[in-house]
C-alpha cells in the first residue's frame, strides 16, 4: 500500500503537470523537494505510477531534486547544512533563519515536442 501523506502530494504534482501541459503529453517533471518538509522522495517515485496512469503524464519521467537544508544563525549570520529542523551553530545559538530546506514545488513540466 503506498505511503498516504505522499500519495496525496503526488496527485498534486500529476495535476500540476496535466495543468500546465494542456493538450500536450507530459515527457519529464521535475519537483524539488527540501529535506525538512517531511516528504519521502522514494515513496513520491513508488506512487507516480499509480497517480498519473490514464493522464497526460502517463509514461513520463519524475526527476526528484532533493534540496538541502540551509539555515543562518541569527545571532552571528553563519550559514550551515542541517540535517534536521534544529541545532547548534559554532557561537552556540540554536535560532537560524532558513534559507532552503522547506521546498516542496513543480519546478519543471516537459512536454513532447519541447525541448
């Protein structure tokens, strides 16, 4: 059974596609996904299939751009790679302004006959 949370996400993303693909086969999407949304890119991958047979993105290519987290220190304005949704920069503050990390967006829809 696939995973709930990202079947509905994927379902979105297949409407998106056949949205903005109008009349036109879907040949490639490509969805950034940040790593503290909580979405698991694999599951998106097992549920594509499943969501997008008999629409205009049957067939088509998901390409999956896992973007990572990158927070700045609010107390001294230094940038780290996070892991998670929290820790301890070098001065030893804990609060950061995220700059990635939290991107869950259709970043691309190819068409056939499109380059």
């Amino acid at each position: 059974m696939p995973p709930m949370h990202e079947l509905g996400i994927t379902q979105e993303i297949v409407a998106i596609a056949a949205e903005a693909a109008g009349d036109a086969r879907v040949k490639r999407i490509v969805v950034e996904v940040g790593r503290l949304t909580a979405v698991l890119p694999d599951a998106l991958r097992f549920c594509f299939d499943i969501c997008s047979e008999g629409t205009s993105a049957a067939g088509a290519t998901l390409e999956i751009i896992e973007v990572a987290a990158l927070a700045r220190c609010l107390a001294c304005g230094s940038e780290h790679e996070l892991d998670q949704p929290f820790g301890v920069c070098s001065c030893g503050r804990t609060e950061f302004d995220w700059i990635t990390g939290e991107e869950l967006k259709v970043s691309i829809v190819e068409v056939h006959g499109c380059a």
